[in-house]
C-alpha cells in the first residue's frame, strides 16, 4: 500500500436515497487509482447539507430523484448559498433527458453519469477532477 500524504487527497460526498447504490459508489470509488481522503454519505439533499456545513467537501456525487430534498433542489441551494465555490459536482442518475441535463448546467455539474454506473467512467471523471486540482 502507498502512504497517501492527506494533503494531496480530497473528500468525497455521495448523495444518494439508496444505500446499496452508496455502497456500490463507494466500492468503485475505492477501486479506482484517485487519491481520496474521507468518503461522507447522505441519504438526501438536506442530509448532504448538513454534512457540507460540517466537512471539507471537494466532491459532491448526486443522485437527482430522492425524497425529503432531491438533487435538483441540493445543486439549487449549494449554488444559491455560494458557500462551496471549489465544490466540484457530479450527477449520477438515471433520469439522463437532455432537458434535465439543460436544467442543470447552470448548477457547476461537472458530470452527468448515468445509472448503471460504469467503474470506468466513473475512474475517468474522478482522475480528471484529481487531475484538475
């Protein structure tokens, strides 16, 4: 295993209402080659808030269809405080229609991964969100 200098690392939230699709981000976020410190979760849009109020956050991967504060509503709110200028946002979802892709480009999504997550792509945007630091 390689030291890591913490540093060098960034901090991923996943926000996600299902705890298997966490689980599975978190797997393959821990199989791909990035240098990630701490892996926050968050079952909802409001859970998410409260944990990027607490934590350093660089990352934030969304689903957008949740109950109590859907995604859509988190990028809103995360745009609208203007509190995580350097938050790098991805979207991870099923509902990839270009009108909701549209919707959300105003929000600093950096990506639109659709469901089913391909571990590939998702090593490609976490090396190019690395990379881009």
């Amino acid at each position: 295993m390689t030291d890591v200098n913490p540093l060098n690392t960034f901090n991923i939230l996943i926000v996600d209402d299902s705890a298997m699709m966490r689980a599975v981000i978190k797997r393959v976020i821990g199989l791909c080659d990035v240098p990630v410190g701490t892996i926050f979760e968050a079952a909802n849009g409001a859970e998410a808030l409260d944990v990027l109020e607490a934590q350093p956050v660089q990352v934030m991967m969304t689903d957008l269809n949740m109950p109590v504060m859907t995604g859509g509503d988190l990028l809103r709110e995360v745009g609208r405080r203007g509190s995580w200028p350097a938050l790098r946002c991805v979207v991870v979802s099923s509902d990839g229609s270009a009108t909701r892709r549209q919707d959300l480009s105003e929000f600093n999504v950096r990506h639109y991964l659709d469901k089913p997550l391909s571990p590939e792509v998702l090593r490609d945007v976490l090396t190019e969100l690395t990379d881009a630091r």
